[in-house]
C-alpha cells in the first residue's frame, strides 16, 4: 500500500517539472522522455509511439520537429530515449500479471496549450519559480498534473502487480489540445483489447472534493487550417493586377461567424487566427486562418463543417484567389458507461477529501479521448470519463490558470482504487 504523503509528493514535484517545461502536442519530447525513463526504473513494458502510430493517422503535426528536439535535449531529455521515439511523442507503458483477467486501459494527455503564461507577481507558479520557460506554451488545461499522477499511478500499481489480475495499460497521449492525436493512438489498436477505458480530467469548473463518475456531452469537433494565395501588385500604380486575399479571408471570417444555427443540435465556430499581407502598399498575396467547427450531434457537425467549407470556397471564387485547406484535428462525442461511473463513485465515496460525488457531469467541450471510448464501446467493452473537481485560479487556457494540487491525490487515488475494483485478484 502506498503512503499518500511520497506520493503527494512525488505528484508535485513532477508536475511543477512538467510546469516549468510545456511542449506543445506532438513536440512532447521532453515529457516522453521524463515519462519512459521513470516506467523503465520501475521495470514496467514501454512502447514509444514511434514504434506503432502510423504517420498517416497522424493529424496536425506541423512544428520544427529537429528545433523542439534540441530544445528538449537542452532542458533535460534523455537523447538515447529520445532515438527511441522515431520522431513521435507519446508512449504506452504496461502492467501484464500474467493471470487471466480484464484489460483495463486508462489514458493521460501530456501536452500543453498555445499561449504564454503570465509572469504576475500573484501567480503562484511564478512566485514559486516553476512558471513556463518555454515562449507560447503553457500548461493552461492541468495536463503537467494529468502526466504526474499518470506516472505516480503506473508506479504504485505496478508494486502491487501479485494483487492484480490481467492487464493495466498506460497510455500517455500526445497532442489532445486540437483533438490531434487520440485519432492516431486508436487507429494504432492501443486500445483494440481493452475491456474497460478510463481517462478523466482535473477542473472543468468543479471544486476540489468533488468527483463525477463519467462526462457526457462531448461536442464533434473538426478543426481547419485555410490558406488563401493572391497576387500581390502595387496598391496605388496597377491594384487591378493584384489578387486580394487578404479580403477573401476576411470576408470568410464575417461570413463564418454568421452561419444560422442548426435544427440538428448545437453549433459553434471559431476563426481563432487570421494572418494576412506583406507591406501597406501591396495588394495582401496571403492570408492564413485557423478555424474549429463544433456539433452537438453528428448532423449539427457535419451542418457546420460543410458550412465552413462552403464560405470558404466562396470567397476565394468572389475574390479570384486560389485556397488550400487541412484538417488538422477531430473529435467525435462519446458517453460514459453508467455501470462503469457507479464502480467509480464507489471508489470515490471512500477516499479522503472528496465531499461529493455524482454519477455524470454535463460538458460543452472537445476531447479526443472519445475515440478511445467509442472504439472500446464498439468492441463490447466500457468506457467513462472521470470528472475530479479541483479548484482554479482562472479558467481553462487563460494565461492565470493554475490548479489546486491537492486535486491530484484524490485523482490518484480515485483511479487506484477503480483499477482494483476491475483488476484485483
Ligand atoms: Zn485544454
Ligand atoms: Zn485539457
């Protein structure tokens, strides 16, 4: 049995590590690294991304890979761990008994969000001196402290491996933020045999103390990177010769923000980045815009997508200029198995610290750990996203966020008593 105070330990000090050192997804080379190095003291099976994701599946992977190497290398990763991974993040360790029992699989994300931490004076990060060093990456979604408990976790269980029966997978997924890489580790079957799926997430606008058995309402989401290709001409002698496509993206961007709601269930859309032009007196050759689509249902999300499309397509016709889209990330809905949110609540009514426990909570967000639910529905087995309130100094993504870390031994040990409820001897 564990004692909670090393293992509280343990959690924070790996958390403020993460903190200190975020990398965007599909750039977690230093994480992949702290995370294998700890599995393999431990003796635990791992296997790196690299060795079973298939690039093709592989969505929204467009950063220096070579810079974010040498970064990584620079604060800390371990390059022979770093050889191992062939270029991709992300790893699964682990737990074979040996003894016939169920496949329980449970999933951590490890990367962070696309913004830059703020260096206020009351952010306790900063004041303790674990603030972000890395520029426009940040743990703003609690991730840092998903990866801490992910590996505590994975430790502690597997000292008590003569207590448990068949198998205890650990999957540490790249690249959550923009749903871009829980597509790619369900199309690699690192979750074809599993019986039970657990993943869950700290926050959500829930208090510390409090836990949810399973998540529903997951919104589909697509999310679209556009490019716009013009002429570029001088503004004031030949405009006629230009090809404006700065206009085309904004004139897309209004159009998008405009789309009628749909009968079919809930919709959002965001334009969250227009960059367009070269000089103030040259007709703009460029523009560049990232765009998400959101549904409620699946109808509401293929409504929106091809509504997107569809206005940008238009504009580029309206103004004569040339477009390329990608998608660069997707999520599908999911819902949490009832029978397996109760065996959760269960776990939770005895663990300290938790004061209320309920069986789903309502979410208007985006995860890709939906494939992994469905995929292991699909195959018979049960899934559920597991809700552990924790309290927030700001909301999710905001440059202030920070989270209270005494959250994460009740996560751990939330997790550590479901898995002996579904794995015990
Ligand atoms: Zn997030
Ligand atoms: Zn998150």
């Amino acid at each position: 049995m564990y004692s909670d105070e090393k293992v509280f330990n343990k959690m924070v000090e790996r958390r403020r590590d993460f903190h200190r050192y975020p990398e965007t997804g599909w750039t977690e080379f230093r994480t992949t690294s702290k995370i294998a190095e700890s599995m393999t003291d431990v003796g635990m099976d791992i296997r790196f991304a690299g060795d079973f994701v298939q690039i093709e599946h592989v969505l929204g992977r467009n950063a220096d890979i070579e810079a974010q190497v040498t970064r990584a290398v620079i604060q800390g990763a371990s390059p022979e761990m770093i050889e191992k991974m062939k270029g991709l993040t992300g790893l699964t360790a682990e737990i074979d008994t040996g003894r016939p029992g169920p496949v329980t699989a449970i999933r951590f994300d490890i990367d962070c969000v696309d913004t830059t931490e703020t260096g206020g004076s009351s952010h306790l990060p900063r004041q303790l001196g674990f603030n972000s060093v890395n520029p426009n990456c940040m743990h703003a979604c609690a991730h840092d402290g998903h990866t801490a408990i992910g590996m505590t976790l994975a430790e502690e269980l597997f000292s008590e491996k003569s207590s448990l029966k068949g198998k205890v997978r650990f999957i540490f997924q790249p690249a959550e933020e923009g749903a871009r890489g829980g597509f790619a580790f369900v199309k690699s079957g690192a979750v074809d045999d599993a019986d039970y799926f657990l993943t869950f997430h700290l926050g959500l606008g829930n208090p510390t103390g409090t836990v949810f058995g399973g998540t529903d309402g997951f919104l589909y989401s697509t999310k679209i990177d556009a490019d716009y290709r013009g002429v570029g001409a001088h503004a004031g002698a030949e405009p006629q010769k230009g090809k404006n496509a700065l206009l085309a993206a904004a004139s897309a961007a209004l159009s998008i923000h405009g789309i009628a709601p749909s009968p079919d269930g809930l919709t959002r859309t965001n334009v969250g980045v227009l960059n367009a032009g070269d000089g103030r007196n040259v007709v703009p050759p460029k523009a560049h815009m990232k765009i998400e689509t959101r549904g409620a249902t699946e109808d509401a999300a293929i409504y929106i997508y091809r509504a997107v499309m569809r206005i940008l397509h238009g504009a580029a016709e309206m103004y004569d200029v040339k477009l390329t889209t990608q998608k660069c990330g997707e999520a599908i809905s999911a819902t949490s198995d009832r029978e397996l949110a109760k065996i959760v609540m269960e776990a939770a009514s005895s663990v300290c610290g938790v004061d209320r426990t309920d069986l789903i909570q309502p979410m208007a967000g985006s995860d890709d750990a939906c494939w992994m639910m469905k995929k292991v529905q699909d195959n018979g087995g049960k899934a559920t996203y597991i809700g552990i309130g924790a309290d927030t100094k700001a909301g999710h993504h905001n440059d202030h966020f920070d989270f209270d870390e005494k959250a994460m031994l009740i996560a751990f040990e939330v997790l550590y008593k479901t898995v002996f409820m579904l794995n015990g001897k």
